[in-house]
C-alpha cells in the first residue's frame, strides 16, 4: 500500500474519530422517534417524522434529490444519491428507520426513546437495529466528504416498515429499479460476531409466520359447571404448539430436515449461552452444536398468544384461543414451502375437532451472500485495516426477505450484509444498546471500502 494511501486512511480514521460526538447526536435524535411501523400501537407521524430527519440527514451528508416515495404498504422509503466521478462504480446503501415495539417500560433500566449511556455503550430503541446504522453511513460519508468528496457513485435507500415485515420495500424494488440500480450492495442490518471482531453475514434464514386460532364454544363458561367435557381451547392451543418441538427440544415440522450441520464459524455453547443471557442451570434447546441450530436447521417459535391474563382472569373455560407461530429456515428451503409445511403440520394435529383457522402473516426466503469479486475483496480488506482484527463471516438466524429481492431484481450486483450490532445489543429485547466503538469502527470500514472499491474498478 502507498504512503499516500495509508495517510489517507489514518485521515479518515482521525475524522471519523472528530465525528462521534456528532454521531451520538444524531442517534439521540432519532431515538426519540417512537418509528414503531404499526399504527396500532404508535401514531403513523413518529415515522414519518423520522424518514423526514433522514431526507435532511443525508442531504446535508452531501447526498441529492433526497426525498421520500410511498411503498404499497403505506410506510415511506427515503431514497437519494450521488453521482461519482466518471468510470467509477456505484453503490446502495441500505438501511431502515422503523423499529420494534419496546415490550413495556417496566424491563428497560433506561428511558426508552431517550439515548442514555452507560457503562461505554448507548441506549434505547433502536440505537442499533437500524437507527446507530443510519448514524453510520452519516459519519461514513461525511469524513469522506471531509477529504476530497465520495469516491464512487452513492445511492441510499431508508425503509420504514423492515420490523414489521410487510413487504414494503420489497413490492418497491422491482418497478423503481433504475432509481436503486448499483454494482454493489451494501444491507446494513447486521453486524458483528463479537464487539471488535469485523464479520460478513454470508447466510440468512428466511422466515415465515402464521397466526392460529383454535375455537371451541360460542362463549365462555364457567369451568366448575362445564370443565371436564367441555373443550378447552387454551389447552388445545398449548397442545399444538407442543407437537413443533421434540423431548430435546429440536424443532419438528413435518416435512423439514432438522439434521443439517453449519460448516462455518463456530459459536461455542458458552459463549451463546451468555450472548442469549441464558439463566443458569437452564439447558440450550436441541441435539446439535449452537451453530447447527442457528444456521442450518428450522426453528419454530411462539412470538405471542391471545388468552385473558393471570391477572384479572375468571373461572371460565374460554371460547377461543389464538397464537402468532414463526419458522426460521435456513438456506435450501424455500420460504413458501416451509409455510406450507407449518400450515399442513398445524391442521394435522388439532385436537377434539376445535374449529381452527389459520392466516398466512408473511414469507421469506433465505439468503446467500457474495463470497468473492471485487467488492468483496475491497471490504475484506476494509474492515480488517478499519478493526485491525481478521475477517470473519457467520450466517444470521434474522431474516430480511430484502436481500432475495435485491438479488433477483440487480443479479450483477454484489451484496454484502453488515453493521453495527452484535450480541450485547440485545435488539428486539428491552435495554437494547449499541457499543459506539462499533458505529466507529464499522463508519471508517465503509469509508475506506468506498475509496478502494472506486480505485480498483
């Protein structure tokens, strides 16, 4: 490497460093954003205030023609670009505005739409996934801005409704191609294997949901008068939902291979169990290795179910019963498929004859990413020099149908999924955190890809 280019980047890295103050500003304003992407439970303005911060954001990042489109589910993507010098490639940047629900105040050590730092990290809803990857790309291209302007061409795309998976972005794609068109992809929404250690996710499980209901009387009734014969849903329901999962605890859907083995990085059991804040004395579920079963096998979840509360619950069998199922699949399996198989699965084992309806929520495919050419090399060699650590790569058990999208809508294109999160963030969780060494570090990775992928195409 040229003296020139090693000045170059110790410049980006005192920059990006100059930058985190601003960074940390940046993310406390778009915490405070309750861009929950569900208006049944946060007014539709706090996302639409916050596409509007990005809009400003990223032109005042140097980006042009900023600006929002609707999608077909009614959420707002925020798209801009910049054109680069002649010759030089282009590349999309990808990430989201919206965020989970916060699972109640009472779990949270910290006000939840307010940044609050603590012990090195900093926290609040979606100070991570996504909003400390927007602050990223922020401190990415303005320290390049700071030195000789972008590199390479530069085209942005915001989605405002990721977390609640309905397929926005994804109906937007295909019809708005040449405005998204790009030889690289870069899908901002994951992130590190450790704090520090500089990790591609090269695999995505893809992911379907379905919602259940089991019905078994026109009302409820009380439980002394008719418990006994009387069918009770609620324990019908707990029934079903038992037959996903073995005495091991080893998903079991008919028709699914849960046997498959990860050839990748290994994810030691002690080291998951304390990234997953397993309680002592409590056993990991299933037979293979903590990879195996992130990786490369289906796994069912319970994401919640509709029955009265301990509190303030009465002496009453209940009409009816309801659960939300979701099954992650690894790649191999199409998400369709899988859907398929959990439907036929479900209506197989309802007992008693309970009525049972069952709605399809959403469906994705798992993901492989780029694992060679020129991008990737530029970024591998990026984030190690932006760390000073080796490379790593993992599969992710988080699904982002997105990233099928953008492969069959840009075949061409390489796509390579990274980010700011890693375990301790603890997304979708209470207390969610991110470590602002990885805003840092990842920013001056992107940077420094930017301006050796520019050089070497």
């Amino acid at each position: 490497m040229a003296a020139s280019e090693i000045a170059s980047s110790e410049e980006l890295r005192a920059a990006i460093g100059a930058l985190m103050s601003r960074a940390r500003s940046d993310l406390a304003e778009l915490v405070a954003f309750r861009s929950v992407a569900d208006p049944r439970q946060y007014p539709r303005e706090e996302c639409d205030k916050a596409a509007a911060w990005v809009v400003e954001a990223f032109t005042d990042a140097g980006l042009h023609d900023v600006t929002t489109s609707p999608t077909p589910d009614g959420s707002l993507a925020v798209h801009g670009h910049a054109p680069g010098p002649s010759g030089s490639p282009t590349v999309l940047l990808y990430c989201h505005y919206d965020v989970q629900p916060p699972l109640g105040e009472a779990a949270w050590r910290s006000p939840i739409w307010e940044l609050t730092e603590r012990d090195g990290r900093w926290y609040g809803r979606g100070a991570a996934d996504c909003k400390g990857n927007i602050v990223m790309h922020l401190t990415a291209l303005r320290a390049l801005q700071q030195h000789g302007g972008l590199p390479c061409g530069v085209k942005l795309i915001c989605e405002g409704s990721e977390e609640q998976g309905t397929g926005g972005l994804e109906a937007f794609v295909p019809p708005n191609a040449e405005l998204l068109r790009a030889d690289a992809i870069l899908v901002v929404d994951t992130g590190n294997f450790a704090v520090g250690v500089p990790t591609l996710t090269t695999t995505l499980r893809g992911m379907t949901s379905v919602d259940v209901r089991l019905t078994a009387l026109a009302s409820a009734m009380h439980s002394g008068m008719f418990g006994g014969p009387a069918p009770d849903p609620v324990l019908g329901l707990i029934q079903l939902l038992a037959t996903l999962h073995d005495a091991d605890g080893n998903t079991t859907v008919d028709g699914l291979d849960a046997s498959q083995r990860w050839t990748g990085v290994d994810y030691p059991a002690e080291q998951f169990r304390a990234d997953a804040n397993v309680l002592e004395g409590v056993e990991l579920m299933g037979d293979g290795a903590a990879a195996d079963l992130l990786w490369a096998r289906p796994s069912a979840t319970v994401l919640g179910i509709d029955v009265p509360p301990v509190v303030g619950s009465s002496a009453a069998i209940q009409a009816s019963a309801a659960a939300r199922v979701s099954l992650r699949i690894p790649p191999g399996v199409e998400g369709r498929a899988a859907q398929d198989a959990l439907v036929a699965h479900l209506r197989a084992r309802v007992p008693w004859g309970l009525h049972c309806e069952i709605e399809r929520v959403a469906v994705g495919d798992p993901f492989v990413g780029t694992l060679d050419g020129p991008a990737f090399e530029a970024m591998k060699v990026s984030m190690e020099e932006a760390f000073g650590h080796p490379m790593t790569t993992e599969g992710q058990g988080g699904s982002i149908p997105l990233c099928n999208v953008f492969a069959e809508t840009f075949p061409d294109a390489e796509i390579m999924l990274l980010g700011v999160e890693e375990p301790k963030c603890l997304i979708h969780a209470p207390n969610e955190s991110v470590d602002p060494r990885e805003i840092e570090h990842t920013a001056l990775a992107e940077a420094l890809f930017l301006k050796r992928y520019a050089a070497a195409s």
